[in-house]
C-alpha cells in the first residue's frame, strides 16, 4: 500500500514537473524580406527553445499588411511590421511595438535594405530629377512607399510630378520586365533579383539615410501586457539570431534560402550585406522618431487624414529590460548615444 502510495506520488511529481517544463507556444508572422530572417534563424538555431518557446512560424506574407490582417484574424500572436502599422492604428487596431527587427537604435537614418530599380528604357538614371514624367511602382502604406516619398523629395519632386502605381512587391520584377511601369522601389531581395532578371535594369538609388527604417516586433496591446514575461524571451531568442546573423552572414543567407519562396543563394548573399548593417533590436529615441517622422511624411503627402502619440503605440519596457539583463547579445553593435538613450518609461517629444 505504502510502495504504491509512493509510486503515485513520484508519478505525480513528475507530471507536475513535465507540466512546469513545456514549453509556452507562439504564433509569429512575417514579412518575406531578407531583412525579417532572424525569426525563422531563432528557430532554426534553437534560441527560442533555450528560451522555453514553442514559436510557431507562419507563412511569408507578401506585407505588412497581410501581416497585420492575419494578427486581426488570430492566425498570429507578434509580427514583424513597420510601416503598415501607422495606417492599422489610424483604423483603430490597438497595436504595441515591443522591439526593432530592423533599423539602427544609434542614429536615426537606416535604409539600406531598401532600393529603387529602373528599366534599361525608362530614361531614368542615377540623375534623380529624371523620374519627373515616370510610372513608379511602390505599395502603398509600407516602407517602400515611404522610401519612394523620400527619393523623389530628394529629386525636388512631389507625387504630383509621377504616376505612382499601388504594386505588391511579387509583381514588381514582372511589371518591370514588361515595361507596366518604369521603376519601382522596393526592400530586398525585390530590386537584386530585378537587376538580375530585367536585362538592362539599373539601381537608381541604394539606402542614402534618406529615411529611418520602420521595423518592428508588434502584438496587440492587450495580448502583449497579458503575456509580458513570453515578450521578453521572445526578443531575447530573436536578439540571440540578430548577432549570429552579423556574424555569420553567409549562412544567415543560407537561412534565408529555405524560408523565402524562389530565392537564390547568390542573390540572397548579396541582401544579407545589406540587412547586416541595421539589424538592429534595440529601441532608443531614434525608433520613436523614425515612427513619427514616418506617419509625419505619409500625413503631409496627404496619405493619411491624421496622426497619433506614438508614446501610446512603442512599449520600450520587454527590450529595455533584455538589454540590462542580457549586454552581451548587443555588444557587436555601436553604443547608443546618450542623448537617445531611453529607459522602460521614457516620453518621447517630437
């Protein structure tokens, strides 16, 4: 009776054990960008495991967009946006952005991964002021309309002077090569294998801290502060992927290969130079004022009827606290300068 007493009890403990150890599941999304990869590398690499995470990993989305419809519908918990979320808040979706995955938490220009391609017979060359007249391909509401906005800005041109053509980045290589359009700018690996694929094609334009980059880790505001303590493990197992991938960012590019549909080793290597220069987790000042300088410019284009606090929609506290807990994940990267430094209940002020 005793030795079956024990035996129960040893049964039950170690069923209470198995139930402390399993681990907490989440549903991540995407983007099908090179710069998104340390998501799928967490998992690969086993960061998320070390973590105590089961993250499960949806399908590439074309955008940020479709990233977001699908956090709505509940087929995703956190997403990988930028841009898309500004338009997404303005609907009334209660969104928190918890972390970068991509930018530059040291300064506050960082648009490498971006690019703008023109066709071989387009008339268009390195000399900006050449796209006045020109059909230019972006998607609307994502960094890559906000990278156009800023190129032409830069040429002394408005949208007045171009046509500009809402195209989904699959779409763009194929309107390019048939001559639907006669540029278009986009995050890669769009514009590599579109200077591969389209004789002729030429890069107009290459990055040139002509806006920051508006990337982040976002979850809806009440799943995030019911599962905070998943959050941070979260961003520590990504930021443990984001310093592999600097390190190593020929098998980073390798990675990349698996998870995003059709692209190529070489044009993969090629993008991952880019991505590793602002693959950037942490927060600082310069991520609160890339949000604002970004909703500010889509606001002045007439792109959107109004702005928000973007104090209400970045919740610094999850990264803050992976940065002083866990240093060395960061130490590869430049020092944020004092002035944007921020702490877990840091204001910002435009």
């Amino acid at each position: 009776m005793k030795k079956t007493w024990i035996t129960g009890l040893l049964l039950s403990l170690s069923a209470a054990v198995a139930f402390a150890q399993a681990p907490t599941k989440v549903k991540a999304g995407w983007v099908a960008a090179v710069d998104q990869i340390a998501l799928p590398i967490a998992l690969e690499r086993g960061y998320f495991e070390k973590e105590g995470l089961d993250v499960e990993i949806a399908r590439p989305y074309a955008t940020g967009v479709d990233a977001l419809n699908a956090l709505q519908a509940g087929e995703t918990q956190l997403v990988q946006v930028g841009v898309p979320m500004i338009g997404a808040v303005l609907r009334g979706m209660d969104l928190v952005a918890v972390g970068n995955y991509t930018g530059n938490a040291a300064k506050f220009g960082s648009d490498g991964t971006l690019a703008m391609v023109a066709g071989k017979d387009s008339g268009i060359t390195k000399d900006l002021k050449t796209l006045k007249g020109k059909k230019i391909a972006a998607s609307f509401g994502t960094i890559n309309h906000l990278y156009t906005l800023a190129v032409l800005e830069k040429a002394g041109l408005t949208t007045q002077d171009v046509t500009l053509v809402n195209t989904p980045p699959p779409d763009m290589t194929v309107a390019l090569l048939s001559k639907g359009i006669d540029a278009f700018a986009c995050w890669d690996p769009v514009p590599i294998v579109a200077l591969k694929d389209v004789p002729g094609a030429v890069e107009v334009s290459r990055g040139g801290d002509l806006i920051a980059s508006v990337g982040y880790n976002v979850g809806t505001r009440d799943w995030v502060a019911k599962n905070g303590a998943t959050v941070e493990k979260f961003l520590a197992a990504v930021s443990a992927a984001d310093q592999w991938m600097r390190a190593n960012p020929k098998a980073a590019a390798q990675v990349a290969t698996r998870w995003i549909p059709g692209l190529k080793p070489e044009v993969a290597e090629t993008a991952m130079q880019f991505n590793v220069q602002q693959s950037d987790r942490r927060l600082s000042a310069n991520s609160y004022r890339a949000l604002h300088s970004a909703q500010d410019r889509l606001h002045k284009g007439g792109f959107i009827k109004s702005t928000f606090d973007v104090n209400k929609h970045l919740e610094p506290k999850y990264i803050v606290n992976v940065m002083q807990k866990r240093p060395e994940l960061f130490k590869d990267l430049p020092p944020i300068p004092a002035n944007a430094a921020i702490g877990a209940n840091y204001t910002f002020k435009p």
